[in-house]
C-alpha cells in the first residue's frame, strides 16, 4: 500500500509541479499573441485552479497524509510534513486569493481591449507564480531530505 501512496504522491506533486513549468511558457505567449489569445488563455488558468490544480493538491495531501498513517517511522509533527502540508495550504490560499480573482480580472481587461491592465494582472501573476514555485521546490527537498527526522 505504501508504494501506491507514494507513487501517487510524486506523480500528483510533479503534475503540479509541472504545471507550474508550462506556465512560465506558455503565459509570455498568450500575451504576445494579442487579447484574444491572452484571454481565453486566462479564462483557462482559472478553469486549471479547479479542475486540474485543486485535484493534483488533493491527492498530494490525501496521500501524504496515508503515508504518515502507513508509517512507524514519520508522524505529523516532522518537518517535511508540516513543511508539505503548509504547501497545500499556501496553494489553495493562493488560488483563492490571488490567482482566481486576478485571472478574472486580466480576462476581462484582455477582454475589454486594455492591454495594459490585462497585463499588469498577468505580471501579478507570474510573480505570485514564481514565488510559488520556489516553495514547491523547497517543499520537494524536504521531502527528499527529511527535513526534522
């Protein structure tokens, strides 16, 4: 059973992870390519919170949370657990606060012709974004490394 857990565990993780990647990718082109394509890219951004991030963090907590369960070893008050289950928190709070609403508001700009607007929401974005991926990476070495144990 542990296996399984864990196998879930890393894939739900590098899905988020990964994700995160594509982002930094494909968001400069979408905004290139004019407002129509900054737009429906937004629109989708905020779609990807729900059907595609909050899923991955689910899993990556559900999991987590098995495998502390499955082991003799670790137990919640380690560091790399509280470490990864601060992560799902500072993920969904950032959606909630941050990435939704501001995905929103840069559709509709793009929407509306300002340009502008729309990409000062973006750029909002991508900076939220980056600061997020840094704490993923953290948060995947203290996993590797145990941190607290």
């Amino acid at each position: 059973m542990r296996e399984v857990l864990l196998i879930l565990h890393i894939v739900a993780a590098a899905a988020w992870l990964g994700a995160n990647g594509a982002q930094f990718l494909i968001v400069p082109r979408m905004m290139r390519s004019g407002n129509q394509a900054a737009e429906a890219w937004m629109t989708t951004f905020v779609r990807l919170g729900r059907v595609y991030y909050t899923p991955a963090a689910i899993v990556v907590l559900a999991t987590g949370v098995g495998l502390v369960l499955d082991s003799s070893l670790y137990d919640f008050e380690n560091m790399f657990v509280v470490v990864g289950v601060l992560m799902v928190v500072v993920g969904g709070a950032l959606f909630g606060a941050v990435y939704a609403p501001q995905g929103r508001l840069a559709a509709d700009a793009y929407r509306s012709g300002d340009t502008s607007a729309g990409q000062a929401q973006t750029a909002r974005i991508i900076r939220i974004g980056t600061m997020e991926t840094v704490l993923l990476v953290l948060t995947v070495a203290a996993m590797v490394y145990r941190w607290g144990v």
